[in-house]
C-alpha cells in the first residue's frame, strides 16, 4: 500500500512541477483553445490555453516507470498506448490552434486512428491475455468475438472521455476517481503494475486539477482527453475488467449516451430531449454551476466506485 500512496504523491508533485511552466509556455505562444459559438456562457473562457493534458501524460508515465516491477512489457504496453492515444488527440488540438477554429481533425480521421490502434491491442489482448471478461468474479467468455469487443471498447471510452471534458475539472476529477477506485480493486485482484499505473496516473490527475479546476488556466484538450480514455480503455482490457467500466465509469456512459439520444432524436423529430448534449451542458443550460456539477459527477463516481470495491472484496474473500 506504501508504493501505491508514492507512486500518487509522485505523480502529484511531477504534475504540479511540469504545469507550472507549461502553462507559461503555452499562454506566451497562444496555444489557445476556440470555444463554439453555441456554447455562449463559455465566451469568456476563449483564449484559455489548451493541451494540458501533456502534464499529466508525463507526470503519469515517469511515475509508473519509477515503480512498475517484475513483468515490464504489458505495463510498458499500457503506457505507450497512453501515449499513441495522447499523440491523436494533440494532431487534433495542434490543427485547431494552427487554424484558429474548434474542429480539428476531421471526425473520419479520428476514427480511423483510434479503430487502428484498437485494433493492433485488441489483437495482441486475444493472443496475450485471452478471450474472456470478469465480472465479479463470473467469467464471460467472448471467443474470437472479443476482437470486435474491444475495438468498439476502446473507441466507445476514449469518445466517452473526451465528450465529458466540457467543463473545468469535469474529465479529470471523474477520471482520478475512477482510477483511484480502479487502482484498489485490481490491487486486491494482485494486479501490483495496473494499481501502480492507476496510482499514477490519478496523483498527476490531481496535479493537473490544481491547473485546471474551476476556473482553469488551462484545458486538457483531446490531447489529454484521448489519452486518459486511451489508459482508462487499457487498463480494463489487460484486467479483462472491461465490464466494471460501464459501472464505476457511469458519469461517462452517460455523457456518450445523452450525446447519442439527442442526435439521433434530433434527425428523426428535429427536436431536443436535452438543452444541450452531452449531459452536463444540459445541467448547465439548466442554470446548475459547473463547480457544483463537477461535484455531483465526481460523488456518484465514488459510490459507484466503492460499490464496485465491496463487489470484489466479497468475491475474492477481503469480506
């Protein structure tokens, strides 16, 4: 428990060290983030620096690689898809900067980077690590449909990530609750690197919040937002966790799901079901602060968190 407590105070500190100059670096060279224009209570956010999430991408990694023992090269795999997915989402902050607009790559493009890098994990996860899920200690097992399965999982959490970063501290403090939650439970499950890079990657989380909470100096952007989900995506597949996502992960599910019901009601009645998608918007069109929504996202995490905890201490006998 002692390396997991260093491991998150070192991600912390890297954080706080890193952003303190990037933050200054990134204000002195514009690389600003342009706001929709539908989005017209963020107007006064407009010019706020983007790309923050290299902060925690690097504090994350540094940390895990300080304490990551034994087996290197699943760990090692994790990190570099951390990575693979952090360099998708800064070509896409770097265009729109570089063009001074909010749509960066195009959504094709995005896509087909994430589904290649799908793809090349889910068919090593299926040689490696095998072809089934747990579930609270129930073993589903998928066969050679766990391919798709996981292709579609990984593109459906890095959208899901990326569509709740909407407001200051909303995609991290979510997912450095996750993590945190994740971190124990495969820590009881004898995972020691996955806790260890969960760990991590939450104590630089934290770090970034310091940078990035209400109001922020600066945005994670895609860059951070991919990579996150890319970890989160990650994490689970070489845990075979993937179900438990969906659960501790709720906040998240819901940002894509309300995304998806409004556009799809849109098209067939050209109406609206929310005040605007994905659902936090709509709290916040709502008159809700986005501080006490942040809140809100970040509790029902935790309990769905601690609910998930309970769940595999009982199965694996901690209760």
């Amino acid at each position: 428990m002692l390396e997991f407590f260093l491991v998150f105070l070192v991600g912390l500190v890297l954080a706080i060290v890193v952003g303190v100059p990037v933050v200054k670096i990134s204000k002195k060279f514009h690389l600003q983030q342009t706001i929709l224009h539908y989005v017209d209570n963020h107007a006064g956010k407009s010019g706020t620096p983007t790309m923050g999430g290299v902060i925690f991408i690097f504090a994350g990694i540094v940390a895990s690689l300080i304490f990551i023992r034994g087996e290197f090269y699943l760990p090692v795999l994790i990190l570099l898809t951390i990575l693979g997915y952090g360099v998708l989402g800064f070509l896409d902050d770097f265009i729109k900067i570089k063009f001074h607009k909010n749509e960066g790559l195009k959504p094709y493009q995005k896509i087909i980077g994430q589904v290649s890098l799908a793809l090349i994990l889910a068919i090593f996860a299926y040689f490696n690590i095998g072809s089934s899920l747990n579930l609270f200690g129930v073993e589903i097992e998928l066969g050679l449909f766990i391919i798709p399965f996981i292709v579609f999982f990984y593109v459906a959490v890095t959208n899901a990530v990326n569509l709740t970063d909407g407001l200051d501290g909303l995609a991290g403090g979510v997912s450095m609750t996750y993590l945190i939650c994740f971190g124990v439970i495969v820590a009881i499950l004898g995972e020691f690197n996955y806790s260890i890079i969960s760990f991590a990657l939450a104590g630089s989380l934290l770090g970034f919040l310091a940078f990035n909470c209400y109001p922020a100096k600066i945005f994670m952007g895609d860059t951070g937002s991919l990579a996150i989900g890319g970890a989160i995506a990650s994490l689970a597949v070489f845990s075979r966790l993937e179900l438990i996502m969906a659960i501790i992960g709720i906040m998240f599910v819901l940002s894509a799901l309300s995304d998806v019901i409004q556009v799809l009601y849109f098209k067939k009645t050209h109406k609206r079901i929310f005040k605007m998608a994905p659902l936090h918007h709509h709290f916040e069109r709502s008159g809700v602060h986005e501080n006490r929504i942040v809140t809100v996202y970040i509790i029902i995490t935790l309990i769905c968190g601690l609910g998930s905890l309970i769940g595999y201490m009982f199965v694996t006998g901690v209760l």
